[in-house]
C-alpha cells in the first residue's frame, strides 16, 4: 500500500478474520494439506460438494497419489459396508 492510502472497514475485518483463522479453516495454504483434510476432500468430492477453494489448495499443493490411495482405500470401505449391510438384511431375513 501506498503512503495515505486507507483500507475500508470490509477489508479490514476480512485481514483480521483471515489473520485470524486457523490451519483447519485456512482455504488455501502454501504448504501440502495434511491428511485429515486429505481425507475430508475426498469425502467432500464423493458427495459432490468439494469447495472451490479447497479443490484449488488440493490442487496446487497436493499429491495426485495421495489423494488416489485415499480414493481406493474409502471407496473399498464403502464397499465392505455395504457386503456387510447386504449379509445382515438376508440373515435377518432368513435367506
């Protein structure tokens, strides 16, 4: 900023709030994301509603393997929920 140049009361509450934050709130950072919001993404993208600033910070700082490992591991854990839910409705059932 220039000498004399003033900020408006908006932007001054957007640099404190986001002075502010913390790493788990923090959109994007310019370090890789940990593995909890790895794994929040993932969740976040097999429902559909990733947000765009956390698909930029995956993105930008992410690793495409880490994020593939992840995919595979919840979607095979999805699909033993669902064997295991199929099994419990036909023993109970009695099929």
């Amino acid at each position: 900023m220039s000498k004399g140049t003033y900020l408006h009361r908006s932007e001054c509450l957007y640099l404190q709030y986001n002075i502010s934050m913390n790493d788990e709130q923090t959109p994007i950072k310019d370090q890789a994301p940990t593995l909890w919001q790895m794994i929040k993404s993932v969740n976040a993208s097999f429902f559909g509603v990733q947000s765009k600033a956390n698909r930029e910070r995956d993105f930008k700082h992410g690793k495409a393997s880490h994020f593939i490992i992840i995919g595979i591991l919840m979607t095979l854990v999805f699909i033993g929920g669902v064997v295991l839910a199929v099994k419990f409705a036909l023993h109970q059932a009695g099929l």
